[in-house]
C-alpha cells in the first residue's frame, strides 16, 4: 500500500514542489495539505496520513503546537510528524522532538534525502539524519548545563538495554549497533523495542533526546 503524506506550510511553492516531487513516486501519495498550523491539526486527524511534513513556523498555529496537538489527539491510526526547517540548529525544532515528532529535515535537503526521509519514518525505523539531529540535542543540552531528565528514570533497563540507547544516541542504525555489539540485528530490534517500550517513548528520536538530557550521552 502506498504511503500517504499530508503537507503542511505556509508558502505555496513548498507545498507544490514537495508535492509533485512525492506523488511521483509509485509508493507515496499526497492526499492533502494545509498553510497554517490549525487547518493541518483539522485535516491530519480527518485523514489521518501515516506522514505529515510540517513546518516549524506557520501562522494560526506553529508548526510545535500542531505537533503536539495531533500526537496528543489519541488517533486510531499511528500519524508520524516530520518537521521542516531552514535551521538545523533550533531550539524549536529540540522542544518538536520532545513532543514526539520523528525527526527533522532542512527544506533545502536534496530530493532524494526527502523522499528516503518520509519513507524512513512511515516505517518507524531510524531516526533521519542522525548526526545533524545529535548536533541539534548536543547543542541545546550543552547551553541549558543540567539535565532535564533524572538519570533514575533508566532505571527500568537491563545493561544491556542502557547500552543500546547509548548507541542509539550516537546515532547508530540497527545494522550498526548489531555490528558493535556482535549481535544478530533482530536481536537489536528487540532490544530498541523494548527501551522504547519502557521508557514510554514513540520512536528513536525522543530516545535520542533522553539519552541527552539524562545524562546518558553527554555533548561533545
């Protein structure tokens, strides 16, 4: 089945040339947009996409708060936010992650890049362009000094499975942590599950930025 992407930005030649760019593909199919934030919280949870490009900063409502809005909503169908940015390091983008987006991407990243990107997150698998998103959290931990989270909440993992977030912070896919830790890569999928599990987390993105703000991985 294809997977279906809603568009939301407020500038026309975004929403059309992403588009057109996605619809293209035999597998994607674009069944909507929007130009502000509050007109893409209504049409997400009628049509319920399994993604939605978002722009970080629309009118109405931002692109933050129809994040939170959508993956707060409790829909009977898993909608996965992929935020969109002309800055990779921005504190809002970080506070979008929090929230449960799955990652972020540059609007200028080249077609290929966004095109791989929605089909990684309809997929729940990686986070997308880890090193810049491990820049982003690095960067934002680094100036608040302290962490946010109690490193006590990890309390709940195995070594193992501590281990596997550690990894997943530094941005290792599961081919590669398997390759580190001499697993098979099924096992490290249920390893991921069951960190993500435990710790009441949506993807690997918000794995990232506990691991942050715990402590767990510390910037630089």
């Amino acid at each position: 089945m294809a997977i279906t992407v809603f568009i939301a930005d407020d500038q026309a030649m975004v929403r059309q040339g992403f588009g057109a760019l996605l619809a293209a593909q035999a597998d994607i199919s674009v069944i909507g947009d929007a130009d502000n934030g509050a007109s893409a919280v209504t049409e997400v949870t009628r049509l319920l996409p399994d993604v939605v490009l978002m722009d970080v900063r629309m009118p109405q409502m931002n692109g933050l708060d129809a994040a939170r809005a959508i993956l707060g909503a409790g829909l009977p169908h898993p909608v996965r936010i992929l935020m969109l940015t002309t800055f990779d390091i921005d504190d809002y983008v970080y506070e979008a992650l929090t929230v449960g987006a799955s990652g972020f991407m540059l609007k200028d990243a080249p077609a290929e890049e966004l095109i791989r990107g929605v089909r990684v997150v309809a997929a729940g698998e990686a986070l997308l362009a880890p090193s810049v998103t491990r820049r982003l959290i690095a960067d934002v931990t680094s100036r608040r000094g302290t962490p946010r989270v109690e490193p006590s909440s990890l309390r709940v993992l195995t070594p193992r499975e501590r281990e596997v977030l550690e990894l997943i912070a530094k941005g290792m896919s599961n081919t590669e942590i398997a390759q580190s830790l001499f697993v098979a890569e099924q096992t490290v999928k249920t390893h991921v599950g069951k960190v993500l599990g435990k710790l009441g987390l949506r993807d690997r993105a918000q794995a990232v930025v506990l691991a942050y703000e715990s402590g767990v991985v510390t910037p630089g």
